[in-house]
C-alpha cells in the first residue's frame, strides 16, 4: 500500500471514529434530557455499537413539483431546517428538548429500549422504566408531532401561491411512523390548483378551484350551499377564483399571498358569512385577523361560486365607498390620486395619527383600517410615510370648495 492511501484510510478512520463521537455525545444528550442523567452509563459498548448502527438519518424536507428547481429546494429545505431547530419539546422530566434531536436520537433510544425489553439484560431492564412514559401512542410522542405538523402548515401559509403552487405534505416518511433508519424525511410536493373554464359575458374564463393543506397534509377543498351566501338557487358548490381577482388581491393588498389565500379559504368554512347583495352578485366581507380590508365579488354560475374579483374598502362598488363619497364628495378618480384605494396607500398617510382623519374614516365604515399592526409583518412593501394633513386639507378642500389640491 503507497503511503498516500495509507494516510487516506487513517484520515478516513478518524473522521469516522469523530462522527461516532459525536452520534453518541447527542445519544447522551437526549437520554439526559428524556430520563435524566445518568441512565445513558449504564449502556454497554455493544449498545453503542448497535445505536450507531441503527441511527436514524436527521429529519429533512424532500420537495418535489411544478416549477421547482434545484436551488429553490434547497432554499426552501433551508428554511424549514432552520425553523425546526429553533422549536422544542417537552420530555417526560419537565426539560426543553430540541425537536431534530427528539425526532433523531431521542427515538432511537425509544425504539431501542422496547426492541430490547424482552432480552432480560441487566441494563435494558434498569432503561425500561425510565422510558415507560414514552409510549408510542402517548401524549410526548404526538405533542412532539402535532409541533412538526404545526410547523409544516405555517410552511405551506409562506410558500403557497393560487396562482403558482399549493404545498402539500406527508409526514407518513417519519421514523415515527416507518421505523425504518433509511427513511425520516417528511415528503412535500409543489401542485397546481385544478381547474375549469366557465363562460362571463359571452366569454370563457379559466377559474382555479380553491383549497388548501389540511393538517395531515392532504388537500381539502371548500364546498358550500350558494343560499348561505345569498344567492337564491340553493345548491352545494364548490368555490373558484378567477386570476383576474388574484391580480387584483395582489395589488390592492400587497401581503404575502399564501396569508391571503388561506385567509379566503379559511373565509368559506363553517362560518356565518357577512355580505351584500349587488345585483345578481354577491360582496362578501374578506377580513384577516378580524380587520375587514374589502370584499370579494361572487358570481353563481354553472353551479359553482365563483370570485371574480376583489374590491379595497375604498374601491368604488363598497359599501364603505359610498358613505365615504357622501361625507367627503370623493369619487373615484380622487381616491386613485390619492391613492388610498390600496393598503399601501391608505397606510401611508398613517391615518389613525390624525384625530380628525380616523373620525371620518371611523364613521364611513373604514374604522378598522386605523389599526393594522397585525397585518402589517406579511406586508411586502416598504410603506413611504406622507403628511396626514395634506390628505386632511385635501378632504376639506372636496367638501368645501370642490377643488383639488396639491398632494
């Protein structure tokens, strides 16, 4: 043997001995953590060995789908990993754990002593007890999962798009559920919404069903009796959008779409709803984290709901336009000068700073706009600040004189 690949196999022998090292330094960790110091001594040598050699592998995201490429899965597995090794579990002794390690060593060291119960060697029969707690079907191993799952869903909120993707997940990969080393990733998988065409005005428009990722990963989608909605002919639908009204969320709103497109999908569940009828139409309030921002406007047709697009509060067509009209004499053309028809716009004159401001918006129905501070996080544009009272000057100028003023 040369002597370069004889120090190649010492290098390689060292490196391998340091990663055993290490396995087991974290098989100690999690021990100490699930059944307290001191239990993991009392493992043989030949214990070690057979815990690294059923080592489970660490848990990852393995994404797949439309439009994915190799950088994007890497960034979103990025992501995930990073977020899951900030969250935790708690063991049957009180202690913070973290959720990799438990999912990782700490069920290898579960599934170890059970394997071994049965064995009657002094060691495993001092673990037993110890790890009686962790029963497979207990509250420490589903607590642990429901907070990956939990993860998982806030995931699919950040990454979902109607109008590109919809992320779905399974976690039936886990060593949780497989028990197989080779095998404790969660499968995830980018799709695009179905969809149909239906025939406006003479014309045929191509509508996206929608739906979103239930808790156990699989894609559900909204299904409602039209009369809930106030249309007269009852008849259970399922609901649609059309891109138009996408475009139209996108930039009048300007948040992050997946918080948008949830909100929607969360809007149909079992609900009483809050809308007004506009002709053989329907505007129904779309509000998120109880802030009404506007209304989508429903079709019924061909026995489905459809959203055909989505009005701001201050669009023309709302009720809270109106009044607003009424009290300010502001017409359309106003408000796109303005440019309060958009959240950006309205958030930019910092309205609620202005006594005089929020008493007018308040009573024009528009109060709840004053207060965005929930929504403002998934908001995707920096907002530039602009004077209130140039807006409030220009308000009284419509009221008094009819004239416009500079803005």
């Amino acid at each position: 043997m040369s002597k370069k690949k004889k120090y190649s196999t010492q290098v390689m022998k060292q490196t391998r001995a340091q990663v055993d090292r290490n396995a087991l330094l974290r098989f100690q960790q999690a021990c100490d953590l699930m059944v307290g110091p001191g239990h993991f001594e009392k493992l043989t040598i030949l214990c070690h060995k057979r815990l690294l050699r059923n080592r489970y592998a660490a848990v990852k995201l393995k994404i797949r789908g439309v439009g994915l490429n190799d950088e994007a899965g890497l960034l979103y597995q990025e992501i995930f990993t990073e977020h899951m090794n900030k969250m935790t579990c708690t063991t049957a002794i009180g202690e913070e754990m973290p959720l990799t390690l438990y999912l990782r060593e700490g069920l290898g060291l579960i599934y170890y002593v059970d394997a071994m119960r049965n064995e009657g060697l002094y060691y495993v029969n001092q673990l037993v007890p110890a790890f009686e707690p962790y029963d497979i079907n207990g509250d420490l191993i589903t607590a642990p999962l429901a907070k990956l799952i939990f993860l998982l869903h806030r995931f699919s909120i950040i990454v979902s798009d109607w109008s590109k993707k919809l992320f779905s997940y399974s976690v039936k990969t886990l060593v949780l559920y497989t028990e197989n080393g080779e095998t404790n990733h969660v499968s995830a998988e980018l799709q695009k919404l179905e969809t149909c065409t239906v025939t406006f005005e003479n014309a045929a428009r191509e509508v996206m069903r929608i739906g979103w990722t239930d808790l156990d990963g699989t894609i559900s989608y909204r299904c409602i009796d039209a009369n809930r909605l106030g249309f007269t002919h009852p008849c259970e639908c399922f609901i649609y959008i059309q891109r138009h009204a996408l475009h139209r969320l996108e930039e009048r709103l300007g948040i992050i779409p997946g918080v948008i497109h949830h909100s929607i999908y969360e809007l149909f569940g079992d609900q009483e709803f809050d809308y007004h009828q506009k002709g053989e139409q329907i505007l129904l309030a779309y509000r998120l984290y109880e802030v009404k921002l506007g209304y989508l406007v429903c079709d019924l047709v061909d026995d489905k709901i459809v959203i055909r697009t989505f009005l701001f509060l201050t669009n023309d067509g709302t009720p809270e336009s109106k009044m607003l009209s009424r009290l300010t004499k502001l017409q359309l053309l106003d408000k796109e000068y303005l440019g309060i028809d958009t959240l950006e716009g309205f958030l930019s004159f910092n309205i609620g700073a202005d006594e005089r401001l929020s008493a007018l918006f308040t009573e024009a129905g528009c109060g709840g706009l004053l207060d965005l501070s929930e929504i403002k996080p998934y908001y995707m544009a920096d907002v530039k600040e602009k004077d209130p009272a140039k807006l409030l000057g220009y308000l009284m100028a419509k009221v008094e004189e009819g004239v416009l003023v500079e803005v």
